[in-house]
C-alpha cells in the first residue's frame, strides 16, 4: 500500500499527538492558521531559569500533517532554551518528520514552526523566508 | 461498467488531449479538477505554436502583413466567442485577462457611475471570492450595502428571500450561474427577470456555465456575463466580458492608455468604440486566438452534448460516492447539478486526502475553493472537490471511489 506522506509515525503522531493540551499560566501563547488548509495552531510555553522552555503544550485542529509536525516539533522543544529553539529552521521540522513533504503541504508542515518563532520572537513571515529557500520548493 | 447514452465518443476526443496521456506516480493521471482550469486540446495548443511561430505581432498597429493577420485572427476570434454566448453583436464581447478582471471592469467602470450611499447590490451566500469582494469594496467606497440570497440545506438558492431583498434601492444583483463548490445550477433567468422588474442591473458570473452548459445571453436577458478561457478548453491569461450595448456605451473606461483611445490631448483624451474603450494596452492576443479555436472544438462537439455526459457522469458518480463509509456529499440532488461534486470523508481532512488521491495518480482540488461565507454557512473549513469535464470517463469516477476506499486504509479505517 502507497501511503506516501502518511507513514505510520506520522499516522501515530497525527491520531495521539504527543504535548496536547493547555500549560497552566503561560509565559508565551501564540496561535495562527494557514488559509489553505484552515489549519489552526496554538503553542503554550512555561519557561524557567535562563529562558529554558519547562513545559510546551500545543492544541489545534486541521490535517495530519500540520497536526503532526505541530507536535513533533512541541515534544522536541521540551528542555530547549529559547536560543536554542530560535535555531530550529525548516530543515530540522522536515527531519523530524522525516518523510518527503510536497510543495503544496509545506504549509501545512511548517505552520507549528511558525507559530512558534511568532510566538516566541515575534518573527513574522514563514519560517526560512529570510533564508535563500524561501520561495515555495519541494522536498523531494 | 456505465452503459453511457451519450452522444460523446469520449475515448475518441480523450485523444485529442495530450496532458492525459501521462503517468502520475506511475499511475494514469485522472484529472478531476476542471472546475479549477479545463486541459486543452492538441488544435489550441497548436494555435498559440502558430501565432508564436509565424505572425506574432503587435495588435491593431501594424500595416504589415503579420500584424494584420493576427489582429484579423484576433477578431474572428472575438466574433466565435460572441456566436457562442450569443451576444448580439460582437461589439459587445470585451476580452479581459478571467472572470475576475471582468468583474472588476464592470465594479469600476459601471459600478463607480452607478452605486451611490445607501443602494443596495444583491449577491449570493455561493459566490466565488472574486463575485464577492469586488463587491465589498465597490460598497464600502460608496456607502451601498450588500445583501445575500441565502443557500438552504441541500445547496439551493432561498429564491423566496427576493420578496423581500428586491427593493426599488436594488441597482445591481450579481449572481455566479452555476456554484463552483456545490455544483448548483442556478435559475438565473428568473433571477434576471424579477431583478429587471424593480430596475436593477443584473451580473451573472459564468465562470462555471459557459464552458459547460449551452448559455445564450439574449435568451437570459442579463446585462452583464463574465466567464474565463482557461476553465472551457482555451489559454490561460484570456477571458471574456458579454455586456448589455446600451450599458457599455455610456460606462467609463476600465483601464487607461493605448488601444482604448480615440484622440489624445496633452490634457484630455477621447474614447475608443466598442470594445476597445474596454482593452487597454496590448492584448494577450495569441491567448485570444488560441480561445476562438477552443470555441470551435466546443461548438464541433456540442454543447449540449457536454452537459448531457457530465449529468450521465454525475448520476453515476453520486451513488457510488455515498456507498463509501464517513462521505458526504455537498450540493443538490437533481437535475440542476452540474458536474461538480464537492464531499468530505469522516477523520480525514480534505488535504490529506488529496494528497492520497494525489499519490495515485487522480488530480481532486481540497480547500475552501475561493468560497470561505460558502464554507461557513455549511460548517466546513474545506472540502474535496471533484469536478468533470467533456473528457472524464466513467472509469475515472471509479478510480476515484477505489481510491477514497484507499485512503480510509491508509488513515486505518
């Protein structure tokens, strides 16, 4: 069976997603949506001593692969300090998913990455857009 | 197998198109998004190699052989397009870039004139964004106020709602012909008739009818009907605007500059005649021809025809659409379906999904489809949408179920 995008970490990812739900009283919560999809995110971060991210919670709805990398990504901050996570880019989201993601769903894949660096340093624009990658490209 | 009436030899004319002879994932292309933008036969393609290849040239200015044979061919095209809406005179058949720019043009040039504080443009709770917002913007520069047929359960327009919408302060309604969404065949000519009765102008967005349906402006009566070239076999980049002559002669220009003029003064200028006053600057004129082939094609096949295979391939995809568990489908059951089948699948969002169609090969559009009040009324952030075409076949309709059953697997249904 050709499952393409939906391999069954992603699959796993997308049906029990990993760091759901709420952080009480958060240092930073910041939420958006990608058009296409009308996939929505939100990303809740308790941060300790030296901007160390203590706990990472997101919720949201929309497709697998939004919701999936949303949480990956949530699971994987966990621990990181906000420098640290200031230097996650679209490389290290496609890794972590780990499967070749089309033009038309990158969006999709990086609207948790967005939300975050939003959230968290008030970056505008899509993650990697002031990188020479920026323009809509495929992974594969 | 589908025993099929129709008088479409579809295996035949599926020839003339070559983009369908392809492998997509290693799979045959099964291309169920002509709502979006149509496949293009071999003669339109050929067309445009003509033009580019032996007598591209600029417009309307030269007196040299080339420049006149393509601004000859240009305006034999512009003569088929209006012949096929039945427009009483060329003269009335603008060329813009789609729908869009064509409403546009009548938003600026009749709108501006015509809409002032307090009037009121009547719309649809279906229209596509680009029959909506221009709207929106024509209203909050003037003070007008919109309002909207509402759509009931089953994708049908509240016609009762015009009892009480269709006021004296009504200067414009602006309806799409058939919705790109829910596939709903309006009826615009009895729209077009009580809109006329309290004196109001009337828009019908053809952008999903004319490649589809035998339209006939004089028959409807509308004032204006925009529609697009790519979506009825012909090039991007060319669309058309049929409008009513009297209405034409005393609007404004839409764009300024070379072609839509008579005379030019350093401080004052006069207009072109019709059409031209519409077409400013140099026009995509190989596009323009490659329509007026595309036209030929369609008239050689029949328009009636066209419809009469898309209903047979709605009926028979319907059904078969339903059987599968978690779908439903969006739209009217009947014969004012036109071949476009909007759905969803239970725990599955419509991107995945295309993305799954994707992998094996069938083309389906998911989202909002430029129509987000439309999605809103009916609770949806997005659906899939299969669309037909004069060359989908049965055996296309049934790639697709086998494929959603599929997908069900693949999500672990």
């Amino acid at each position: 069976m050709d499952r393409g995008m939906y391999q069954e970490t992603i699959m796993d990812y997308a049906r029990h997603p990993r760091n759901f739900g709420h952080v009480d009283s958060p240092d930073i919560s910041y939420e958006d949506h990608n058009p296409l999809c009308g996939d929505q995110v939100r990303i809740e971060l308790k941060l300790g001593a030296g901007g160390r991210i203590e706990q990472a919670r997101f919720t949201g709805r929309g497709c697998a692969i939004s919701q999936a990398a949303a949480s990956m990504l949530v699971e994987m901050i966990e621990g990181k300090t906000l420098d640290e996570v200031k230097q996650i880019g679209r490389q290290e989201i496609l890794d972590l998913l780990g499967i070749p993601i089309s033009m038309a769903r990158m969006k999709c894949a990086m609207l948790g990455l967005k939300v975050l660096k939003a959230g968290a340093y008030g970056m505008g624009g899509w993650p990697g857009e002031d990188e020479d990658e920026a323009w809509p490209t495929t992974s594969r | 197998m589908l025993e099929t009436s129709s008088r479409l030899d579809v295996a035949r004319l599926r020839a003339d198109f070559p983009i369908l002879r392809q492998l997509v994932h290693g799979k045959p292309l099964v291309f169920l998004d002509s709502a979006a933008s149509s496949q293009k036969p071999e003669s339109v393609i050929r067309a445009l190699d003509e033009y580019y290849r032996e007598y591209n040239a600029n417009v309307h200015r030269g007196v040299y052989q080339i420049s006149e044979r393509a601004t000859a061919r240009m305006e034999e095209a512009r003569v088929k397009l209006a012949r096929f809406i039945n427009a009483p005179s060329p003269r009335q058949m603008i060329f813009t870039r789609n729908t869009t720019e064509a409403i546009n043009l009548v938003a600026a040039s009749w709108g501006r004139q015509n809409i002032g504080p307090g009037d009121v443009i009547v719309l649809t709770e279906m229209e596509h964004h680009s029959n909506l917002v221009p709207w929106q913007a024509l209203a909050q520069e003037k003070g007008a106020r919109l309002e909207f047929i509402p759509v009931d359960d089953d994708g049908r327009l509240q016609l009762e709602a015009l009892d009480t919408l269709l006021t004296e302060r009504v200067k414009l309604v602006a309806v799409t012909h058939v919705s790109n969404t829910l596939g709903t065949i309006n009826p615009v000519a009895e729209i077009i008739r009580r809109a006329h009765a309290v004196g109001a102008v009337v828009l019908v967005d053809g952008a999903q009818s004319v490649p589809h349906l035998p339209v006939d402006v004089q028959a409807l009566d509308c004032d204006f009907l925009a529609f697009s070239g790519h979506k009825m076999i012909g090039p991007m980049g060319v669309g058309g605007l049929y409008g009513r002559r009297s209405l034409l002669e005393r609007m404004p220009p839409f764009l300024y500059g070379g072609s839509m003029i008579r005379t030019v003064g350093l401080r004052e200028s006069t207009w072109n005649e019709l059409p031209w006053k519409f077409e400013a600057g140099t026009p995509s004129a190989g596009d323009a021809i490659g329509l007026g082939v595309a036209v030929d094609y369609l008239t050689g096949i029949g328009m009636a025809a066209i419809r009469q295979h898309e209903q047979e391939l709605v009926e028979y995809a319907l059904p078969r659409l339903a059987a599968v568990p978690g779908v439903t489908l969006y739209g009217p059951r009947g014969e004012d379906r036109a071949g476009v089948i909007s759905f969803t699948l239970d725990g599955i969002h419509p991107h995945d999904l295309a993305s799954i169609l994707d992998r094996e090969g069938i083309a389906v559009r998911a989202g909002h489809h430029c129509c987000q009040p439309l999605m809103a009324r009916y609770g949806l952030v997005a659906t899939a949408r299969a669309s037909f075409y004069l060359y989908t076949t049965p055996e296309e309709v049934d790639a697709l179920v086998a494929a959603l059953h599929h997908a069900r697997e693949v999500f672990g249904m």
